[in-house]
C-alpha cells in the first residue's frame, strides 16, 4: 500500500480567516465561491453593483465588506425575518479525507461521525477535492476539507461504470448515478437512480417535478441535457451505513399499471438477469392496447415490432440494463392480423 496527499493551502489560510471572524461572532458570507458559508444570492441578493461596499439586504440586515477575508460581515436586523441562510448558519470547521482509490471511497471523520462518499474514481484530486466541499456546503454540514491522503490499494471494487461514477446536476446540486435510462432522440428522461444526501435529493426531484431539464455526464461520453416529461414516481431509501439516501426516479410510464390513455409510448426496462423485456412485452401490451395478446406470441411479436419500428431501443447504463420505447399509437392490430395470416402466430 501506498500513501500520498494532496493539499491545498491557499483554502486552508482563507478557511481559517473566515473562521477566526465567526468565532469573534460574525456572520461571514461570500461573493463568490467559499465553502461551508451563505453567498450573498442565499440572503436574497444578486450580485453588487459595486465592490466593495456596504448594502442593505431588504429590512432583514446589512453586509459589510471585509477585506482580509474578501467577504461581507453580515449584520441582521432585530426584530426582522431572517433568510434560511442566517437560521441555519453554521461556524466553520476544518477537516481532512481520505481517498481509497481501489474502494473507489472518500471517508471524512468529523467527531463522532463518518461522512462517506462512494464512487469516486481518478487521480485529479483538485477536482475531488472541490466536489467534496461543494457536497457538504450543499449540505451545511459545516466543514472544509482541506488535504486528502491518498490511500493507493491493490483492493478494486467492482462497479457498473467501466470509467468512473456518472453525476447528474442541476442549477444546485451534484449527484452520483446509479443507473440511467433516456431517449437518445428526444432527450426524454425515463429513469434516473441517484444517490446522495437528502436534501441534495429533494433538489433534484424538484427540479424533475417541474419538468426542468438536468445535466447527465458520464466519464468518456458528451454531456447530455435530459428533458422531464410526464409524471414520476420517486422512491427513496436510507443507507444508514454511507450517510446517504438512494433514490429511484422512474417515470409512470415505465411502471405496470400506470399507463394512461393519452400516452403515446410505454417503456419496458430490464433491472436483472432473470426478467427479460420479452418476458414483460406481452403483459404490457395487453395493458396499453385493446386487442388480445397470448404469451406464446412474446418472441414473434418483440421481432415483428422491432421490424416495424413499433419497438425502439434506448440508451441505458448502470442497474438499467436495458430499455425499450413501444410506441402504442401505432397500427398494432394490423401487425397481429399480418402474422396470423402469414401463420406467424396461432389464436
């Protein structure tokens, strides 16, 4: 085993600035990007038109430019409502990490806690390094970390992505992905599992739910802009043992017994070994469509749909091992009439 670190000084000296004026009892916030603290967008406002200088935050307070630390004091108002921000701050304090990189693992001991990230890959430890403090300034937790020691192990773990984790973000928060599913035409989101903490979760299923569109990237393939559509159900499960909460993101129409009339697709996704989407088709379509389907027609229709476009492949990756767009709406009574004639299948 081999050990190395990576630090980075220039935060570590403007952490412990921030710190020694929340520990004389100031409320520091930022300009720009400093970990663990409110920016000034939190509270409500854009950003100054001058620099520096003192400006009022609605009648909730005032900041003040700071100039040894290039940030504001903020002083708030008695009497008067407070941003989330202000209710929730936090005084800063400085931790360390350590990187696994054959457990593809990050762990930061903070008292009596383990804050755990899994997934991580690579050697550019500056980048971990800012997406680690990004994650815990999303949640308030209150640290920065600072150095990462570099535990290099013979250990490998196994893992879905052959390149590194994927990440979904949104406008605030990153994610890593467990599994995906989407249409490469049309960009339609179908599936999304995530893991992450909670409230960077809620974030993203909020941004979902009002149908905005979040950003997919996945190590040595483009970034891609996946479009909500539809309705989704949400599942959400603790994981006690990393700190985190996994989440299933699967729109209704890929789920049995969600089908809607209006809808001109279903989709059919494959999850296991041991269920194919042959398996499902005629099931599915028994659901979606007015005409009959036997079970002894499942490989005779998934190959004649396939031929006549009524069945499309989609791009999946992770624990989504495979999906598959049915357009409903097309002429599948005439396709069934075709292969009875041509004895195909038999009623």
């Amino acid at each position: 085993m081999e050990n190395d670190k990576f630090e980075d000084e220039l935060l570590l000296t403007q952490t412990k600035r921030i710190i020694a004026l929340q520990k004389a009892g100031k409320l520091v916030v930022s300009r720009y990007e400093n970990y663990g603290i409110p920016k000034i967008e939190d509270l409500g406002m854009s950003e100054p038109a001058d620099y520096p200088g003192s400006y009022k935050i609605g009648k909730s307070g005032i900041l003040i430019y700071e100039n040894n630390s290039g940030t504001y004091i903020y002083t708030p108002t008695k009497g008067e409502k407070q941003p989330e921000a202000i209710n929730n701050y936090k005084v800063l304090e400085l931790a360390e990490a350590e990187y696994d990189t054959g457990k593809e693992m990050i762990t930061i001991k903070h008292k009596d806690e383990m804050i755990t990230y899994t997934g991580i890959s690579g050697r550019d430890y500056h980048t971990i390094l800012l997406e680690i403090n990004k994650g815990l300034t999303n949640e308030n937790v209150g640290i920065v970390v600072w150095r990462i020691i570099v535990i290099v192990s013979d250990a490998v773990k196994n893992h879905l992505f052959p390149y590194g984790n994927p990440r979904v973000t949104n406008d605030e928060t990153s994610l890593k992905v467990t599994g995906y599913a989407f249409d490469e035409n049309t960009k339609a989101l179908v599936y999304l599992g995530v893991v992450g903490y909670k409230t960077s979760i809620e974030s993203l299923k909020a941004t979902i739910g009002q149908g905005k569109p979040v950003s997919l990237r996945v190590p040595m393939e483009q970034l891609e802009t996946l479009l909500p559509f539809g309705k989704y159900l949400k599942v959400i499960k603790p994981m006690p043992e990393y700190e985190s909460h996994h989440c299933l993101i699967i729109n209704s129409q890929m789920v049995e017994g969600n089908w809607e009339p209006d809808n001109n697709e279903i989709y059919i996704a494959q999850f296991d070994y041991e269920k194919s989407i042959k398996d499902q088709i005629v099931n599915r379509l028994n659901e979606a469509l007015v005409i009959p389907f036997l079970q002894e027609w499942a490989e005779t229709i998934w190959n004649a749909g396939i031929d006549y476009g009524f069945i499309e492949e989609i791009k999946t990756g992770g624990d989504c091992l495979r999906c598959v767009k049915v357009k409903i709406k097309e002429n599948w009574q005439e396709l069934v009439e075709k292969l009875i004639t041509s004895e195909s299948i038999v009623i």
